[in-house]
C-alpha cells in the first residue's frame, strides 16, 4: 500500500510533480490542508483533505467537496501539525510506504520539521520518502537500503538524532566500510552514485540520505 501526502510546501515545476505522482501510482492521496492548492493546480482529485483548512481557498474546497473528497476537519489549535494527522491517516489506512511531496521550502522550521517526521514514520515500519523537482530523501536506521538512481546523482548522507556508528557506503565514489560519522561533521555530504545503485548501511543509528536528481 502506497500513500501520497502532499503539503504545503513550495511546489515550482508542478507538470514535473505531477508526473512523478502519476508514475507512482498511488492506493491514496491526501492533502494536508494547503497541499490541496497544490493538487488543485494539477488537475488532481486526492482522496482526502486533512487539517483546520486555514489555508486551502474556499472555492477549491467547494470544488473537492462537489466531487466527493473526503473531508477530515480539526481545530485550529491542536497538538498535532496537518502533516501528522496524515500521517495518522495513512497509517490507519495500512500504508507500507509513505511519499511526502511539498515538504520542503518556505518556512525553515516547517521544512525541518517534516524532515525529522521520516524518523517517526519509519518507527512506524512505514517507508518514507521526501521528494521534491530536485531532490529526494530517504531515511535510514540501523539497517541497510538501497538507493536506486542514475550514474553520477549526488548522494549525501547525514547523521541524524545523534551519532551514526558502523556506517558503510557502497558503490559510491568515497566509500566507508563501518565508519563512525559525528552529526556535527558534515564528512558525507556531495558524495557521487558510481552506477544506477548504491548501498548505504548504519548499523547503530540514523541517517538521512539525500539523492539529488
């Protein structure tokens, strides 16, 4: 089960998203609350619309409500960002993987947010995934994943909530074999993809890994 959460994030080559959403072939979309702009913009019907909707204009909530979207309204002041109630939806919804489009850009401290937010869904035993018009980001803890891409992409990998220990990179330019990386220390950043795989491992900690396409 493949679930789409789009937020309200920036969103400027909206055919190239777009094409990358009709590629995936999602079981579910939902909107955070302004991300429904967002898919209005691309000629997208999502499946739900989650959040205090402060920030989706009336006349596309009119619009998605004339053509039976689902609505889940909160309050505005509440606990959780839109972003997590999706994320409880999804997860309700039984998603084995979750892409989050419009996360990043705008505010600094929503971008970080959401990107703190792939720890959390893959304590879930969900698999998470940032994707934007350049660049993509994984998560990855205590485990091996395989990053799948093109020869020469860009691949960063940064330790996160802390110290990353026995860090092994393969079938990248500057590999490591079980390196402790410091969080502080940015050692893993513009690494090169030698072919359309490469391998990342962390055997005690977190990294994010970021592709840029």
């Amino acid at each position: 089960m493949k679930v789409c959460i789009v937020l309200n994030g920036e969103i400027k080559e909206y055919k190239k998203v777009k094409d990358s959403l009709i590629k995936e072939e999602y079981d579910y979309i939902i909107c955070a609350d302004g991300g429904a702009n967002h898919t209005y913009n691309m000629h997208i019907i999502p499946d739900y619309i989650v959040g205090d909707l402060d920030s989706v204009k009336s006349e596309i909530i009119d619009y998605y409500k004339n053509r039976k979207v689902k609505f889940e309204k909160f309050p505005t002041k509440k606990n959780e960002t839109d972003t997590e109630l999706c994320i409880y939806l999804a997860d309700k919804l039984k998603a084995r993987e979750i892409h989050f489009i419009g996360a990043l850009g705008g505010r600094i401290d929503h971008t970080i947010a959401n990107i703190n937010l792939l720890y959390y869904v893959r304590l879930k035993n969900i698999i998470p995934r940032i994707i934007s018009e350049k660049e993509q980001l994984y998560i990855a803890i205590n485990e091996e994943i395989i990053i799948n891409g093109d020869k020469g992409d860009t691949i960063s990998v940064i330790p996160t909530n802390g110290n990353a220990k026995g860090v092994t990179l393969t079938n990248l330019e500057y590999p490591l074999n079980n390196y402790d990386m410091k969080f502080y220390l940015p050692l893993g950043i513009s690494n090169v993809m030698l072919n359309k795989e490469c391998k990342i491992k962390v055997s005690d900690g977190s990294l994010i890994i970021i592709r840029n396409t």
